[in-house]
C-alpha cells in the first residue's frame, strides 16, 4: 500500500482544526460504472478545490438480486488512474477481507465500512481481521437499524485491531412506512453516538439520508449546525441516468454550488464567547434544576393517587385521563412555542414515570 496522503492522516489527527472542519468534503459517484465516468468526474470535483477525498462504490450490496451490484475490482485500476491524475486520495467500501486486500493493492487510502456490514459484528470482526498492523484509515456508517451499541460494538472491533485512524458516518436508519426521508435521520441517535465518541471525525452521509437530491442542502446545513466534521455527498457527471441511485446524486457543478451555500460554524470559542454562553447556561441550570424540583412534587402526587387507587381498587391506566392531560398540553402550546413532537415525548416520559411510581405503589 502506498503511503497515506498527509491531508487525510492530518484530518484525523487534528480534527478540532477549523481549516480542516469547514473544508473536508468526501465526494464521487455511488458508483464506477466505466472508467471515462470515474476518471471524468475525479477531474471535476478536483477543478472545484473543495473536495478532499475521492469515493466510488465498486462492490455494491444492493438489496435485491439482479439490482447492478457493482463492477468489481475491475474498477480499482480506474480509481488508481483518477488519484494520478488528480491527486485526489481514493476510498472504497469493503465487506469482505479479500476485498480489503483488493483495496489495498491499489492504493485506495482510506476504506468505508456499509450500513449492511457494520449490522452484522461477524462481518466487522473478518475485517477487523485482516486489517491488524495495516494502519489505514477507516470510516464506520452506522447499521441500517437503529441501534447505536451495534455501531459503537463495530467501532471497538476495528479499534482492537490496531486501528488508530477511524471515523464514522450517520448514513440514517431504516424504518418502515413512507417518509420524508429515504433514511431517517434520526438526529437523537447520531448526537449519542458523536458524545460517546468525540475523539472522531463524525461525517453526515446527506445522499443516503434524503434519498433525492433537493434535500442534500437542510440535510447538509443541519448536520453542520449540529457539529459535524465533514459530508459524503455523491456525485455523478451525469446524475440522471446513473446504474444507480441516480435521484440522489448530483453532478460536480450542482455539489460546488451546494457547498457554497452552507454556512459552516465553529467550535473552538474564544473568551468572551465562552463567557457570553456562560451567563446564558447558568439560567439554563437554574431552570433544569427548578423543572427536576418540580417533576419530584408531581411524582409525589402520583404517589398519593396510587395509594388511593390501591385503596379503592381502581386500574392504574385511565385512558380518557391520559387523553386530557394530552388535548390541554396542546391547547396550551399555542402560546408556548414547542413543536407538537416534544410535547407529546415530554407528556410520554412523564406518564410513564406517573405510572411506574403508581404500580410501585399498588404493589407494596
């Protein structure tokens, strides 16, 4: 394997640099489909000087048999050629040990672990495996259910094997139904996962989320004002008639004019900034601190409504009480500025609690 090009091992080791934060875009096709298509839109997104690592699917885990599941590794001369030619580093995703030795053969610099991998820790740990003592880079997408411990438990397999260098990517998650979405976001879980790891660079897959392309840009901003390190965004030099997933790609012009358009925040605060925030926390403090004095009274009152419960021997569960207390939280919210959503989880959780401090109760 060659060596590793100094921007990438700098990203990973200096993550908090603000020149690094605004600028690390990985983008190229979903997939290398022929090798004018690669070679052409490397030289594209090179020419934007915004990109900084140059991707292509070559195996393609596709859900269903007869969907194109990727050239190969016939692909990869064409991914060597584009870094030659654009100096662009490569990166590819792997599922399977020989295609890492594949990978590494031709130089790819960094490799990506799928959504479709990192749910099953077998597949992690064949590739755990053969990545001991190889010192590339990884980026780890998140499984295709949400649940965050399979992407944390993908994380520590990679990490025992002796990689130093690894970074996730919150692709979405699959649900079922019909939404907005192709993946929901499901912010909550990225924001768990990036606290428990926030020695990683923590990348925002925009394409594979929204699904179509007219959603990349608040899907792009929103990870940016969440904090994020960098987007994996593809693109195509000729989006529409891509062998696959053409809705969402984009070609190197449209993702030139899209990063123009974000706005990108910092992290690193100076003094008064910090102490500006500062004053602005304490009241936060002091509000969570009262809201927790008064949630315990509440909790103390559902204390008493189970003893009488108890005493009379009526059900825990009233559900035309629960019905109320929602439809007056609603009416109320018209002069509290809450998304419907976080009431609804706000009275959720607490009568949740009501009843488990009832059904404690009841059963002394």
């Amino acid at each position: 394997m060659g060596t590793i090009p100094i921007n990438i091992t700098d990203f990973f080791n200096n993550r908090n640099n603000e020149r690094a934060k605004s600028s690390f875009i990985i983008s190229g096709p979903c997939s290398a489909e022929t090798e004018e298509q690669v070679l052409q839109t490397a030289q594209q997104l090179a020419a934007t000087g915004k990109v900084n690592l140059f991707r292509a699917g070559v195996w393609k885990p596709r859900t269903r048999p007869g969907m194109f599941e990727g050239i190969g590794s016939a692909a990869l001369p064409w991914l060597l050629q584009a870094k030659k030619n654009t100096g662009l580093p490569i990166t590819v995703e792997v599922a399977t040990a020989k295609q890492v030795e594949e990978a590494l053969k031709f130089e790819v610099d960094v490799l990506w672990i799928g959504a479709r991998t990192t749910v099953n820790p077998f597949s992690v740990q064949e590739l755990a495996d053969v990545l001991k003592g190889v010192g590339i880079p990884v980026l780890i997408k998140n499984p295709i259910n949400p649940d965050i411990d399979l992407w944390q438990g993908a994380v520590e397999r990679i990490e025992k094997a002796g990689v130093k260098e690894i970074g996730l990517i919150h692709r979405g998650f699959s649900s079922y139904g019909n939404t907005t979405y192709r993946n929901a976001p499901m912010w909550h879980l990225a924001i768990e996962m990036k606290s428990r790891n926030a020695d990683k660079i923590f990348i925002c897959d925009p394409s594979h989320i929204g699904g179509k392309r007219e959603l990349l840009l608040e899907i792009s901003q929103k990870s940016i004002d969440l904090g994020y390190d960098g987007l994996m965004i593809e693109s195509h030099i000729a989006p529409d008639i891509a062998w696959s997933d053409a809705a969402q790609q984009i070609t190197p012009e449209a993702l030139n004019s899209l990063l123009s358009k974000l706005i990108w925040r910092k992290s690193n605060l100076n003094i008064e900034e910090q102490n500006e925030l500062q004053k602005l926390r304490l009241q936060i403090d002091q509000l969570d601190d009262e809201l927790l004095q008064i949630l315990s009274k509440r909790m103390k009152i559902a204390d008493a409504i189970g003893l009488y419960k108890k005493q009379n021997n009526i059900t825990i569960l009233q559900a035309a009480r629960w019905n109320e207390i929602l439809d007056r939280a609603f009416k109320k919210n018209s002069t509290l500025d809450l998304s419907v959503e976080f009431i609804k989880k706000y009275f959720e959780a607490v009568h949740l609690e009501s009843i488990h401090h009832q059904n404690k109760v009841m059963n002394e």
